[in-house]
C-alpha cells in the first residue's frame, strides 16, 4: 500500500481527496494535515465516520515526510511552495494543486504572483495534465496539477489548434464556475452568488498565463487567450465556451471526428456527438471533460464547450490521476464516481 499525506485537508479540494483517497485500493491515507486544533478527520467531515480513523492537526512538513511516500499540497498559492523542497530533498513525490509551479518561466510567475522562493523546482515541475504529459508524469517526483479554468480551456482548444485550424490571435474563452472554486474559509460560510451570474476579472485572472502557456505548446506558436471566468450559483462545476476563429476550412462533421480521433484513447476525455451539447450535470463528482462542438463555416468560426466538476478533473480528481500514471496503478483507479 501507498502512503499518502495530505496538506490542507480542511479546503475543498483537500475534502475531495479524502473522499476520493479513501477507496482507493491501492492507497492509505496516513497524515491529513490542516490549520486548525488536532481533531478527528471525521469531526470535520462527519460522512468519513467509520471509513476513516485519523487525527487531523496543524503538521509541519519535516513530520509529514515521516509518515508518508506521496504528498499532495492542497495549499494556497505561495504556501506550497514553502513546503515543497522539504518533501523533496527527503526524495518524497509530490503532487501540488496550486500555481507555485505550474508556469515555467519565473518572471511570468512573479508578475502575476509574488516572489519565487525556490525557482529552482520549477524546471523539474511536470505539469500533470495526463492527456498532454503522460510519459513526463510517470517519471516525476513533483506534479504540477493544473487549474480548473486552464484544464477545461485546454482540452477544448488544443486538437483544432494542433492542426493549425485556428487563429491564435482570436481565441476568446468564457467560463462559468460554481462557488466552490473561490476555495473554503474554516469556520466562514462560503461565498454563494444568489440569483445571480457575473464576470468577475475580466481578462485579469490568474490563469490566463497558464492557458496561454500550454497552448502555445500545442500550437506551436504564441498564444494569448482573451479569457472572462464567471461565478454562478451552483456548488461545482464549471462550463467553458470557447470561440475560435477559424483559418482554413473545416465542416462540423470533420472537426467532430478529429476531436475524437485527438482524445480516442483518454478515457477521461468524452468527445459528445454532433447536437449533444456539454452541462455540467454530467460531469459532478467524476473525472470526466465532456466536450462539444459546432461549427460556422460562412462566420468561419467554430465554438467548443467544455464542462468538467472544478473539484475534481480541475483539482483533485485529476491529481489522482497523476499519482495513479506515477506509481503504475490502473489510471481510472477511484475515479468512476468520486
């Protein structure tokens, strides 16, 4: 059995480890760690009585390592990347969920961010999105795992843009997600966008460098995505459309079967046929990407969704993923349903 830690169980996305993490066959979950007063896990989460029996407490790193092989930094940004290198001089695999490592070139991290404190890490960073990188996270001792948004932006732009189909000077991205992804304060309620749907960071999210970043790499040209995220009135989900203006030719037909020929062997990336179109509802609490399309030959547009559970394919679903491909167990390993 693999022994896993984790950091920042009090979160959501630490929460959806736990209960993704607790069936799994070939894990247990030795350490979860969180900023509050040592209490059982189930305390925190009363639907882990009787599955799971463990302290939760506020753990420094340095006891971490000792309990376990794997950790997972469910941590805010800038907090990760304080606790990374201990894990890894003490040559523990890490999978962190937050941007400390995900953007390749530091200064665009410090733009964005705040100072790197250990840069050095980045370049042995593999971003852990499993469709693009497989064969680098199966290697790697640290798992950049991509954000929800760009997770959602890139599997819906990349096979048109591979295939040099698309403008990269016109690709504009609205996504809408649920509350949860502004993260979980212990103690406070969270933030619930009562009848009501807004933009919010108009062309200014964090995120954006990420998504421009990996689909500069499938593209193999710069890519700078114009992209607006919304916050609506559900817990989780989030649904991507995305517009693309379209440089050559391509029927709906053909666009169809070249996206399921693109992802044809991810069983986590589900390619909906012609008319079928993407929601949310289909994808809570699973791994999957559900992808649509259409296609405007005389506007020589083409616009694809993308809908994915923020929690899970965006977060923790998908970090699982990555420590499944890493250890060499079956990749759909305690994902069927989370």
């Amino acid at each position: 059995m693999l022994n896993v830690g984790i950091m920042g169980a009090s979160g959501y996305a630490g929460e959806e480890l736990l209960r993704i993490l607790v069936k799994h066959p070939e894990v247990r979950i030795t350490v979860a760690a969180a900023m509050i007063e040592k209490t059982y896990i189930y305390n925190l989460y009363l639907w882990l009585k009787n599955q799971l029996d463990l302290e939760c407490s506020d753990m420094k790193p340095e006891e971490i390592l000792k309990k376990c092989d794997c950790v997972f930094l469910a941590l805010p940004h800038k907090v990760s990347m304080q606790c990374a290198p201990v894990f890894l001089k003490a040559k523990k695999k890490v999978i962190d969920l937050s941007a400390d490592f995900r953007l390749r070139d530091v200064s665009v991290y410090e733009k964005w961010y705040t100072k790197h404190e250990c840069p050095e890490y980045i370049k042995e960073a593999v971003y852990g999105l499993p469709e693009f990188y497989r064969k680098d996270i199966k290697d790697a001792q640290l798992i950049a795992n991509p954000g929800c948004y760009p997770t959602s932006a890139i599997l819906g732009c990349a096979p048109l843009l591979k295939e040099k189909f698309v403008d990269t000077e016109y690709i504009v991205c609205n996504s809408a997600s649920g509350f949860s992804g502004a993260g979980r304060v212990l103690g406070q309620q969270p933030v619930r966008p009562e009848n009501s749907y807004r933009a919010y960071k108009v062309n200014t999210h964090r995120h954006m460098p990420e998504i421009d970043q990996e689909l500069s790499v499938a593209s193999g040209s710069k890519v700078k995505v114009n992209f607006v995220p919304h916050l609506v009135p559900m817990e989780r989900g989030i649904l991507s459309t995305i517009y693309l203006k379209l440089k050559k030719n391509i029927s709906e037909k053909e666009a169809l079967e070249l996206y399921k020929d693109f992802y044809k062997d991810e069983y986590f990336v589900r390619v909906l046929d012609e008319g079928i179109l993407a929601d949310t509802k289909n994808v809570v609490r699973n791994n999957f990407c559900d992808i649509s399309l259409k296609v405007f030959p005389e506007k020589k547009m083409a616009i694809v969704m993308t809908a994915i559970d923020n929690l899970v394919k965006g977060a923790s679903g998908q970090a699982v993923q990555n420590m499944n491909i890493m250890y060499g167990f079956e990749e759909k390993a305690s994902l069927f349903k989370a």
